[in-house]
C-alpha cells in the first residue's frame, strides 16, 4: 500500500504595525471595564453607605428638589406680579376721578392757605332734584341729589387769626365778596365717614349764621370759597395715587418681561465680546462635538 503524501502549505497574515492582539485585547478590557464602573452603583449588589455612588446619588436628588422649589416659586411669583400688574390699573384708573381730578383741580385753584374770615348770611335746606342743583355738602360725588344744604358767605381777606385778635363790626366791615356758595372742600362732596353733610350743616349753618369762621378763598376764582384746605393733604395724595399704582405696575411688567420674554432675556444678557471673539473656541467645538456627533463635519470648518 502506498502512502500518499500531503503537502501542507502554511498562510501567514501580514500583522499591522499598528494594530496586534495584545493591543486590542486591552483595548477591550480597558471598554469593558469603564462599563461597568458606570453600572457598579445599580448592578452590583447593595450599595454601601459612605462610597462616592451614594454621594453622587444624594447631590443629584437634591439638585432636582431644588430645581422643583425654584420652578414652585417663580410660577407662583410670577401669578402675584400679574395680579398685581392688574389691580394696579383697575387702582389707578379708580384713583383717577377721586383723587387724582380733584387734586390738580385744587392746584390749579390757587387757595390761599392762610384762612381769611368768612360769615354765612343764608342757609338754604332744599329737596328735589330741581330744587338742587347744587349743593355746600354731598355725600358720594356720583349720586343724585335729593337733599341738600346751599350756603351762602361773604368773606373779608383779613386773616381769621387776625380777625380773633382785633374782632370788627360786621355792618361796617368791606366784605371782598358777598353772597357768594360756600363748599366743603374743592369738589364739594366726599365720603363718609371723613364727610358728613348733616354736621357740616350744624357747624356753619342754622344757628351759627352771622358768627365769623376760617375759609379759604381761590385766588384763580374769587368766588369759590371752601371749608377745608391743606396744601400738604392734596399735594400727598396726589403723589401717593400717581407713584404707587405706576411704580407697582412697572416693576411686575418688567419682571415678567424679563422672565419671559426671549428679546428682553438677550438684550439684558447681551455679549460683551468683540466680533471676532464671537466665534466658537476650542474647547466649545470640542465639547459639542461629544454632546452631538451629527454636528461633527460641519464644525471642522471652523
């Protein structure tokens, strides 16, 4: 029997200069090992109380709480700046008609504010819409008038304190104005409980006709003589009624704007950088490049 001879040939690859076994078996190690140091905090059995994983477990619950707490608080600031923002109009439109009207129609009067002496001549009680179509006193500066009291003064540019001092006849005093309206204040009404009609009536009215008493008389309108006048009351209240409302509305606009409007948002956080300084550098196109690698090719232009 012949034996028949086999010729083996033997291959050999060429090795890459770059790449061997050893290389790419540690590579491997190396892979597999980064895995699963990431995955040793969820997978490998119970973790310990006082490793880094639970610290790192505990800052993360506690950023997300505090990130919940600041999200609670802006929305429910920004609800309170909104109704703010809107009470203050409705306020300030409010304020308008009785305050902020009567207080430059006082100014605009030019009341002497030093009292002179006036004395009421003629108290009138009238009721009826027709019969009243003014009155000294009124309760409520929008209502209708169905009572009212009309009084009557002549007053002298004497100073009441004056007057006190060195009191005159009345037949022979040379009154500046006579039987001219008497009001409570500039508009000639108000509202209770600083304006009562039926007192007001009692106190210079009725019994009291013909005794002197401080008044105030328009220097812009000679003939329009009131009761009661502070230059420091009016001139307060205006500032009050025209700051506050406007002040309030101004600051919730301008918080909610810049929370949330984006052209408020870049023009208060706008770059300081020169033109050439605003491209990206390094490091951004490096660190974008990890975070989006679709981005990679068209950020190697740069």
């Amino acid at each position: 029997m012949k034996k028949s001879s086999t010729l083996t040939t033997t291959t050999s690859m060429p090795t890459s200069p770059t790449l061997s076994a050893q290389t790419l078996s540690a590579s491997k190690m190396s892979l597999s090992s980064s895995r699963s140091g990431r995955s040793s905090c969820q997978s490998h059995g119970p973790v310990r109380p006082g490793s880094g994983c639970v610290d790192a477990i505990k800052a993360k619950r506690e950023e997300i709480e505090i990130d919940t707490i600041l999200e609670k608080a802006k929305f429910y600031t920004s609800v309170c700046l909104g109704t703010t923002a809107i009470l203050s109009v409705f306020t300030f439109l409010f304020l308008i008609p009785f305050v902020v009207d009567p207080a430059i129609s006082t100014i605009i009067a030019d009341y002497d504010p030093v009292p002179v002496t006036c004395v009421v001549i003629d108290h009138i009680y009238a009721e009826g819409i027709k019969n009243c179509s003014w009155s000294s006193c009124r309760e409520g500066c929008t209502s209708s008038l169905t009572k009212c009291h009309q009084l009557f003064v002549n007053y002298t540019r004497i100073p009441f304190s004056e007057w006190e001092r060195n009191p005159r006849d009345l037949e022979r005093v040379n009154w500046d104005v006579s039987y001219t309206k008497f009001l409570i204040n500039s508009e000639g009404c108000g509202y209770p409980p600083t304006t009562n009609c039926s007192v007001f009536a009692r106190q210079y009215g009725f019994n009291h006709i013909g005794e002197p008493f401080p008044c105030y008389y328009s220097r812009a309108y000679p003939e329009v003589v009131i009761g009661r006048y502070s230059w420091e009351n009016n001139l307060y209240h205006l500032v009050l009624s025209l700051i506050i409302p406007n002040v309030l509305f101004a600051i919730s606009i301008g918080v909610l704007s810049y929370w949330y409007c984006p052209c408020c948002e870049k023009a208060c956080n706008k770059s300081s950088r020169v033109y050439a300084e605003k491209f990206p550098t390094k490091e951004e196109i490096v660190n974008c490049m990890k975070c989006n690698t679709e981005k990679s090719l068209t950020l190697n232009v740069f």
